[in-house]
C-alpha cells in the first residue's frame, strides 16, 4: 500500500491562479501542495498577452482588480523578482465620439471604486501621441495600470511558493480526485494524497474537476492569438487597447512590440495561432500604429484559455461540497488579477470570508435559478 | 483522383527538382515554391541571371560541376510542365489531418495563400555553428556563408581568412578559396586525425567522394595551407571587426601550460556541419524523432519519405543531412510515393524496382553519412568550455553566462523553458544559429544527454515578415466581433 | 604606413572593405547611396556585398551597438536587415542592389564621412520618439 500525504490545502494547477494560492497560504503556515501536469506557469499564464490593467473591466470585477493591483505593486518583496512590470499607464483608444462618450460614462463609474481615469482627446490628444494613426480620436488613461512578462512572472511565483514551503509537483497530472465526506482524496504519478481543502485552479481544464462535484460550468476555450516584432526604437509610450475590443499592443523595455487581436485553432488541449489573423491583425496593428510599417513580424503563438458566457471569471466556494473552492475562467483577463485571487483564496481557506465581494463570480450563476442539481457526496 | 490532386513542393534544390521532374514524367502538373531567385538550393546555387557573371561551371561547382549542370538544365526542361514561383517565403503551413491544407506565402511584398492535397518538403539545411567568444565581430560567416560569397558574388569574406570548425565543408570551402586566389592563414579541424581514420571504412562506401574529400586536403597541403587538427578555437579578437583567431590544441593540458596560438585574419570561417530547415514539418505538425547520429531532432519519415501526417512528404536535407546525392535519390522516392498514394499508375508495382534501388542507394549513403559525423563530430561536448562571456544568441545578444545561471537555480532544465525564461531563440533566427549550442549547454549543466532536453519549437512565421506586407490585401476581414478583447 | 604585418592586421577599419573581390569583376556598375553618400556596386551584387564592399559592417545590434556584418549568408541567420531610407525593411544578403537605393546601417543617416565612431542611439532624430 503506497503511503498516504496529507495536506491542508491541495491545489490543482500550477498557473498563476494556483501559484499565488500556494504562496499566500504557504505564508500563512498551511501545508500545501499543488499539482501542476506540466511546467508552472507554461500555458495561459505564461503565454498571454501581459496586460497588468484595471481599467475596461466591469464594475463587478474592480474591487478584486483594485486588491490584486496592490499584490503587483509589492511583486519584488513577494516573489523576488520585478517580472518587467512597467507602470506604464494603460491608454484605452476611442474611434468615435461615441467611443469617448462611453470611456467618459465608463471613468465615472471606476472612480467610484477609487480608480482615476483621465479622458484625452482633440488637440491635445494628436499632440501627445503623434505615433499613433489617425483612426484613434481619443482615450482614457489610467496611469497607475501597465505590463508586465508573463513568462518570468507566472514560474516565479511557483518558485515563491516552494522557497515558501509548499510542496509544487510538476510533471505531475492528477489521476483522480474524490471527496469522501471529511476530506479530499487525491492520486497522482501513482502516490495518494489526502487535503482538508482542495483549490480548483486548472485554468482552460478545471471543468474536468469541477464536473467531478457537479459544478460544471459553461466554459469554452479560447485560443487568443499574439505576435511579438523584432526590437524597435521605443515609441509606444502606454499599454494600449481599443474601446470595444480589438487589437492590443504593448512595447517591452528591449523594444519588442507584442501585439494581441483575435483568434487562433485550438483543440482544447494545444493552441496555435491562424495566418488569416496574422495578416488581418498586421494591417489593423499598422494602422494603429503606422511606425509598425517598418518593422518585422516574427513570432506569432496562441494558448487555450477558459472563457465564461460573461466573461467574468469563477471565483469562489462550490454550493455542493464543503472547502472546495474554485477559481477559473478567467477569459482572458486573468494576468492582473491572479495574484489577488491568491490573497483572496487564502483568506478563505484560513478565516471562511473574504471582504472582496465575489458574488457575481459565483460558480452556480450560470445554472437556471428552479433547478436544483443533486449534491454529491462523493464520487 | 488526379484532377482532384494539388502537389506543392517546397523547394527547388537537389529535392525538390527531382521530386518535381518525377511527378511531371508520371503526367502531372506540381507548383514548385522556392525562396531564391534561381533554382539550386545551396550546393548547386545560382549567381543573379542576367547580371552579366561569367564563370563556368567547372570554376563554379568543381568536381560537382556535372551534377550542377544536369540540375540546372532539368528543371529548365520542366519550366513548362510545372507552376514555378521563385523568391516565395513560404512562412506558415496549415495541414488538416492528412486532408491537405494550405500553405501561406510571401511573394513580391504581398501574401499568398497556397492550397495543396500534397505536399513535398525539400527546405534544405544550414550550417550547423557553435558559438566562440567573439564570433560576432564583423568578418565572422558560416563556411557555407563564404562559400556563398565566392561562388555567387565572385567575393572573398576577406583579405586574409581563417577557415575553422570541423566537416569536409571545412576543407572544400577552404580549397575553393586558395583556388580563386584568396590568402587562406589556416585550416583548423576541431576534430583528430584519428576520427577519420577511425571512420574509414564506412567512408570507403562513397569511395567518389572519400576521394573528393582526400584530395582537396592534398591540395591544400601541396599548396603550404597550414592545416592543424584536434582543435580547440579559444577567441576571435578585434575591436569593430575580427583581427585576429586564438586557439590551441585541445590535448595540450589544462590552464597555464596550453599554449594559445593567434593566428592573424580579418576573417573567419565557420561551421561544424550542417543542421536541417525543419521548421515548415514542425508547425504542419509532423512528429519528430532524436536522431543519435547527428544529434538532432528530425521529422519521422518512411523509407519513402511520409512523414506522420497522411500527404506530407520529406525528403532531401531539410529532413535530415545527407548530402545533395541523397537529395537528389529522395526528392525522386518521395515523389514516388506521392505517386503511390495517389493511386496514379497503371500498376501498383510500376516503379518497385526503382524504389527498392532508391532505397538501397540512400541506405548506403547513410552509412557514409554516420561515417562523416564520426569523423566529424561536432564538439558539443565542449559546451562547458565555452566562457560565461560568449554570446550564445546572436539576435538577442544572451550569453553562455545567462544560460547556465538560469539553469543552475533550478529554473528550466528543457529548451523551451530556457527560452522563455531567458529569451534565447526568441530573436529573428528562431534558434537557427543558437538551438543547438543551448541544447549543449542544458545537458552539460544537468549532466543529461542532448536528447532529454527538449525541442526548440517552430513558431510561424518561419522566417521575419515586414509588417507592411499585410496592407495591399483589401480582402483581409476584420476580428470577429466575439473576437474582440480589450 | 601599412609595412609590417603588425600594423596591417590591427589596423582594420570599419571604413575598410570586409569583402574582396577575386572575380567576376566585369559587370556593370551600379550606384547606391549609403548613409547617405554616394557609392558604387556591380550589377548582380546583393546589397550585403555592396554594403561589406564599402565598409565592415551592415548594421549595429539593438542591445549593445555592436557592429554587424551579417553571418550566414543565405538567408537564414536574420542578422544582416537593414533599412532604406524610406523606411523599408531589407534582408541584405538576399536582395539584389538596384540602382539609385538608399541605405541606412546607422540610425540616422549621416553625410559625414565614416569615422568608425559609435552609431548614433536608435530612436534619435526619428519623428517618432514620442514620449519618454
């Protein structure tokens, strides 16, 4: 009979969902480990787009945003390293008047959650950024948003959290995981584990887990896709995004561009990115930005990320079985709020309660309100 | 079947000719795609047409001149018979389960999309270089860089050239440069004697090109070209361009006693073999395999050339380095096998003598070819040498240093972590010219073999495309609009 | 003086020609401007050659201002881009010199003659510095 681990805290899923979890609640003194199938860090939060941004999320999601900004504030003290985060302000382009009317009505209600917002356009706008193509007639700046490199930040929290003392397992898928009225039963690589709480932060596959409580959701991946150019002299000045969705660029301190916009192919398990996107996103990239009429293209790639009928992520207790928290689905805006997840998920592990407010994250808002689903005891 | 049929061949050097006059004397019409402006590949490359250049081929091509020739005029011949693009990028592949698929193209700054039902890849190789402190100077090429130079730009690399590295390119460049005149200082082999001779008697199954081989190191030994082996190159020096090669001998001891010889140049030559182009196979999704012999990842292939993917088909060097004859020999099995597939003749065992021959003739040249790794083995073993100040990744300036500390705080220990986390073979090569010596540098910090440390993963678009390219296409359609994010 | 052997070695100048020509030397000439003055080719040069037969250097790297010549020759190294004048970008091993081309190895195109002194930092002088 092989030998038993027990635990406090099994987490599944090494992103950076999971590897602020494991920080924080190793920090806190429980004993924790986190399955990872493959490298931390590796897919949607190693390879999205980097955008460290509040601004353009909707109300319900600000609060969290807010919490989790103060997380990458202290990112140096908290996981060693500065991950290249740059607070380079997020400038969010307006087309048409309407456009503006919709950032203005939109920096009305983020100020009201303390987030200041300044609206630019006209004259003023064209003389700020001459680098950018005359499609774009104004903008709303948050100064206190920007970008940062998903690759070192994502495995560098994993590292944190094992410095920390949690025990991180990579290469090492989950077989099989139960709930047998007291605790969670977990196997993987052929060694049994046992947790009082069992975190669900598989990214684009945490409904495998989820289905195994009844607490599906639905949930589609999504492959979006990037691009990086070779170093350019520096130019694009902020994080920059479109009102009402487009294309995405940021520059990095070498002088890369990395551009988001789109979709690649995907089969829920690998992604990669679609030439026909390539080439549309090329000349919507060069019109906005018109310097990008002299540079090369020269990587592009895609990653599977879990996205909600409302885009809002699943954050929070399941209704069915006791200390089993989920937290997923980010779609496509996991990046800056992931570390506060961390926070918030420990906190409700170590004191039942969080004063972050989670509800319209709430893993069963997607179930019709008459249907009561069985509970499951155990599988 | 056949109307229905679309063959691509990517390619026009010893394969892909080859593979394209088989289809055309089996009746059909195959699109040839090449990224020169002359057909050739490298060995059998063309100087610009029309430019007024006037070597022959015998000074072109040497000995291979014959076999040049015979290239050249094939495909001429076939110029009718066949779709012919040159200076096409073919920078994506998009295959559909064995259903076909498109390739997406670059062609006279304006984007292509090339459908086929089959495809044929004959991509070639480059040289295969490892790094020396200093190789980045200004005066520091490939071997097959410098022979690239004289042979289509009737150039020099330089006034007074060091040729280094190991392989028999190392000795055919350096004999075709004393031949047209260049001062060649010296010749180092990293590679003993002894592993040639030791490697003789599977050399002796290409005797024709053992004997190639053998003269020209003959030659430049009659001629007083200083020729030194069992290498071990130290440095190339210089301020704003090389002035200078240090090495010594890589039996003399250790530390103080080795003496370091300077051997004075304004340029250098290097290579230590060649690495197939096998990033069009990767991203159409064929499964790779490690070949022991090379040290390398190459695409599964049949004896035919399949490979994993039902309509793809591999052959010549961009498959795996066998030499131009090989190329040749494959670009024609695999056409074969297209022809198979397709179910095109008017019986199944038309050509079974044929293939079984091709067959037989590529196996012998195999064992030729393990013979030449052997005598020729590239020195990735001394990755340990290589100081923490020698660039590693040209295009993103990340030395040897950088590599190891990453690797020594237990922070990747396979390829493509190490790349993501300290950006080598994210630069504009893709990894061509630092993959491989990162990958020497992984298993010797982990003490594991090259195989176990991953693969470089090809990334579209294969090579860098101007950004500019995507603005005459009035065709293209906007994002989505579920496919907008913020 | 350029006598002992010495001298002749250390003495390499960026503003010396990295490429020799052993043959092949009667075609038709072409000129091109480069950094802005005036200089001359063979029909059938590709810009590389061209450029290396005017100087030592094609380009400086955008993380140390390193000079670069180029490397592989064929197309698959990527370190010999450059740029013309109007901004297009140029892989100069694998494109032919044209009559009358402009091209820029350094940030900014200077008239002066070449004194083998550090390229002016990228983003100088451009119209498109923008903000710090």
């Amino acid at each position: 009979m092989s030998e038993l681990h027990h635990y406090d805290v099994a987490i599944a899923g090494g992103g950076l969902v999971g590897a602020s979890a494991a920080l924080a609640l190793a920090r806190a003194g429980l004993r924790v480990v986190l399955f990872e199938r493959r490298y931390c860090g590796a897919q949607a939060s190693g390879v999205n787009y980097g955008g460290v941004r509040c601004q353009g999320r909707p109300a319900e999601q600000l609060p969290l945003a807010m919490r989790a900004r103060e997380v990458w504030r202290r990112l140096p003290e908290s996981i060693g390293i500065d991950g290249e985060f740059v607070v380079s302000g997020h400038l969010r382009l307006a087309r048409s008047e309407a456009d503006l009317a919709g950032l203005a009505e939109y920096a009305h209600m983020a100020a009201e959650h303390g987030l200041h917002l300044e609206l630019i356009a006209g004259r003023a706008f064209r003389t700020r950024y001459p680098w950018l193509g005359s499609a774009a007639i104004g903008g709303s700046l948050c100064e206190t948003d920007g970008h940062a490199n998903p690759r070192l930040v994502s495995p560098a929290f994993a590292q944190a959290a094992r410095r920390a003392g949690a025990d991180v397992l990579e290469l090492t898928p989950l077989d099989d995981v139960t709930y047998d009225g007291a605790r969670f039963q977990l196997s993987a690589n052929g060694r049994r584990f046992s947790a009082d709480w069992l975190i669900n932060a598989a990214g684009a596959w945490a409904n495998t887990i989820a289905q195994r409580f009844g607490d599906a959701v639905p949930m589609q991946p999504i492959y979006p896709n990037m691009w990086v150019t070779e170093p350019l002299p520096q130019f694009i000045t902020h994080n920059l995004g479109v009102y009402g969705g487009g294309i995405y660029a940021r520059q990095v301190a070498r002088g890369n561009c990395i551009i988001g916009g789109g979709r690649g192919y995907g089969d829920g398990q690998y992604a990669q990115p679609s030439s026909d996107t390539t080439r549309t996103v090329m000349r919507d990239a060069c019109a906005l930005l018109p310097m990008l009429r002299e540079a090369l293209l020269i990587r592009s790639w895609s990653g599977v990320e879990g996205c909600t009928p409302d885009h809002n992520p699943i954050i929070g207790a399941s209704h069915r079985v006791p200390r089993l928290l989920h937290a997923f689905g980010f779609s496509g805006g996991g990046f800056l709020l992931a570390p506060g997840v961390g926070e918030v998920l420990a906190e409700l592990v170590v004191s039942g309660a969080t004063a972050t407010p989670l509800a319209a994250f709430d893993v069963d808002r997607f179930v019709p309100a008459a249907a009561s689903l069985p509970s499951i005891t155990s599988s | 079947m056949t109307d229905a049929a679309r063959i691509v061949i990517v390619g026009a050097g010893p394969a892909g000719v080859r593979a394209a006059e088989t289809l055309v004397a089996a009746g059909l019409r195959p699109l040839v795609l090449d990224e020169q402006s002359r057909c050739g590949g490298q060995i059998y490359r063309q100087p610009a047409a029309g430019a007024g250049f006037e070597r022959s081929k015998r000074t072109l091509y040497g000995f291979e001149a014959a076999k040049a020739h015979a290239l050249h005029s094939t495909m001429e011949a076939l110029l009718p018979h066949i779709g012919y693009q040159a200076d096409t990028l073919v920078w994506d592949c998009e295959a559909r389960n064995g259903q076909g698929g498109r390739l997406v193209a670059l062609h006279d700054a304006r984007e292509q999309n090339v459908p086929f039902s089959h495809l044929i890849l004959a991509t070639g190789a480059t040289d295969r270089v490892l790094p020396i402190p200093g190789w980045t100077l200004p005066g520091v090429y490939t071997l097959g860089g410098a022979q690239t130079a004289l042979k289509t730009q009737g150039c020099a690399i330089g006034s007074q050239i060091v040729f280094a590295g190991t392989g028999p390119l190392l000795y055919l460049v350096a004999y075709q440069y004393a031949k047209a005149g260049a001062r060649v200082a010296a010749v180092l082999d990293t590679s003993p004697l002894a592993a040639q001779a030791r490697a003789l008697p599977k050399l002796a199954r290409q005797p024709a090109t053992l004997a190639k081989g053998v003269y020209y190191v003959g030659w430049l030994q009659a001629h007083g070209v200083r020729i030194e082996r069992n290498v071990t190159l130290e440095r190339v020096h210089g301020e704003r361009s090389v002035t200078s090669l240090a090495w010594r001998r890589a039996d003399a001891g250790n530390g103080d006693e080795a003496i370091v010889e300077t051997i004075r140049c304004d340029a250098l030559a290097l290579g230590f073999g060649l690495r197939p182009e096998t990033q069009l196979a990767d991203i159409a999704g064929c499964r790779f395999r490690f070949d022991d012999t090379t040290q390398c990842w190459l695409p599964e292939r049949d004896a035919a050339g399949r490979s994993s993917i039902a309509g793809i088909y591999l052959a010549g060097d961009g498959a795996g380095i066998a030499g131009a004859d090989a190329a040749e020999l494959a670009g024609r099995r695999a056409a074969l096998a297209v022809l198979e597939d397709l179910q095109c003749e008017a019986t199944p065992d038309a050509h079974h003598e044929e293939t079984a021959s091709l067959e037989r003739a590529m196996k012998r040249i195999a064992v030729f070819r393990s013979g030449l790794e052997a005598a020729f083995p590239p020195p990735f073993g001394r990755a340990a040498s290589w100081p923490d100040d020698t660039i590693v990744c040209r295009c993103e300036q990340i030395d040897a240093g950088t590599l190891r500390r990453c690797v020594r705080a237990g922070e990747a220990k396979e390829i493509n972590r190490l790349k993501a986390l300290t950006r080598v073979g994210m630069g504009r090569c893709q990894g061509r010219m630092c993959g491989e010596a990162a990958l020497a540098l992984i298993a010797d910090e982990t003490d594991c073999s090259m195989q176990t440390v991953g693969r470089l993963r090809a990334q579209a678009p294969v090579k860098p495309i101007p950004l500019a390219a995507a603005l005459g296409d009035d065709a293209l359609a906007a994002i989505p609009e579920h496919a907008r994010d913020e | 003086m350029l006598g002992t052997p010495d001298r002749q070695a250390d003495a390499c100048h960026p503003c010396d020609p990295q490429f020799v020509r052993v043959a092949e030397t009667r075609r038709a000439s072409v000129s091109f401007f480069l950094d802005g003055r005036e200089a001359q080719a063979l029909v059938g040069d590709t810009v590389l050659t061209a450029v290396l037969l005017q100087q030592r250097f094609v380009r400086h790297s955008e993380f140390n201002d390193e000079p670069r010549a180029g490397f592989c020759l064929i197309g698959a190294c990527q370190d010999c881009w450059l740029h013309t004048e109007a901004g297009e970008r140029i892989r100069a091993c694998s494109t032919p010199i044209v009559a009358g081309m402009r091209l820029v190895t350094r940030a900014r195109a200077s008239g002066m003659n070449c004194d083998g002194d550090r390229a002016a930092a990228p983003g100088d002088g451009t119209a498109w510095s923008g903000e710090r």
